[in-house]
C-alpha cells in the first residue's frame, strides 16, 4: 500500500506561497496534509482493533446460539449468585456463562456472549452489561437497550443440593 507518507519528497511547484530554497523540507501544508493521514488511519485501526477484541472475534451474532452448558459438574454455588445480580462463570467446555438469580432460589444460566458482536456481558447490579458497544439485558437475558436486539440465550442447567450444574438433569 503506498501513501503519502512514502511519497518522495519533493516540493509542489504549483506551491507559491512557499518559495523556499530548501529541498526536501516540508512546508506546512504538506506536514498538515501528512499529519491527518497518520491520524486518519491512526483512528481506523482503533475503530478496528475495538471491533476485533473483546472475546467475540469482531463478528455479527445477532443470532443466539445454543449452548447446553456442556459437561457436568458444579458450575457455582446457589449462594455464590447474588440475589438481584448475575456471577460469570466458565463452564467444562470453557463456554462463558451468567448465572442469575432475579429472586430467591430462582437460578438462570445465560450465554455471556453478547447478541450483538460476540463480547463478553457482564453482571452490573441488577442488569447485564455490555461493554463493548452498552447493550444492556435484563436478568431473565431480554434484551433491554441496544445495539444488540436479541436476548442472550439461556442455557440448561439444573440445581441440586445447592450446586449449580450443567444441562437439565
Ligand atoms: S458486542 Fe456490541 S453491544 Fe455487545
């Protein structure tokens, strides 16, 4: 890819408010020219790298995906999700979850991974967060506020003397 960083450097000759005698010096409308291109793309790779990093891979997911927990085990405690709030957890697979509990004993597994472009959505008080782009979801995974329009998908899991475990039964 060529640019104008790598132009040579050679002075405009339509550039009459400028008449200097030094080659190879830049006047300051060549600098400024130069200057905006770096910030320019300086600003785009920010914009990609913020697309591309957050656990998601930067790609559309506005479709939820199934996700069964996998393996079994003990994901959590039922006393380790606070109550009115959310506890991330990973399961056997290394899948991220939400584990919520909007009232007493009642336990709901949710993908972690946003609707929206695939980052992964925090516990934030009494909601979801995301904090890639803000989507915001409710406890139950229903979608609250964009960009993302979609719920989280729940995921199966099921409680048995106090411990959280993957899938239904
Ligand atoms: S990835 Fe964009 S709001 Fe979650």
């Amino acid at each position: 890819m060529s640019s104008l960083l790598d132009a040579p450097n050679t002075p405009d000759p339509n550039d009459h408010e400028h008449a200097s005698n030094c080659v190879g010096c830049l006047d300051r409308r060549q600098m400024l020219k130069r200057a905006g291109l770096v910030t320019a793309g300086v600003a785009a790779a920010g914009v990609l790298a913020a697309c591309g990093s957050g656990g998601g891979g930067g790609s559309t997911n506005d479709t939820p995906s199934e996700n069964t927990g996998g393996g079994s085990g003990a994901l959590a405690k039922v006393s380790d999700v606070p109550e009115g709030g959310a506890l991330s957890v990973e399961d056997a697979d290394g899948n991220e979850l939400l584990l919520t509990q909007a009232s007493a004993g009642t336990i709901v597994a949710l993908s972690a991974i946003c609707t929206h472009q695939g980052c992964t959505v925090k516990g934030d008080g009494g909601e979801l967060l995301c904090p890639c782009h803000g989507s915001v979801f409710d406890l139950s995974g229903a979608n609250v506020s964009g960009p993302a329009r979609k719920p989280l998908s729940e995921v199966d899991v099921h409680v048995v003397d106090g411990e959280v475990l993957a899938g239904k039964t």
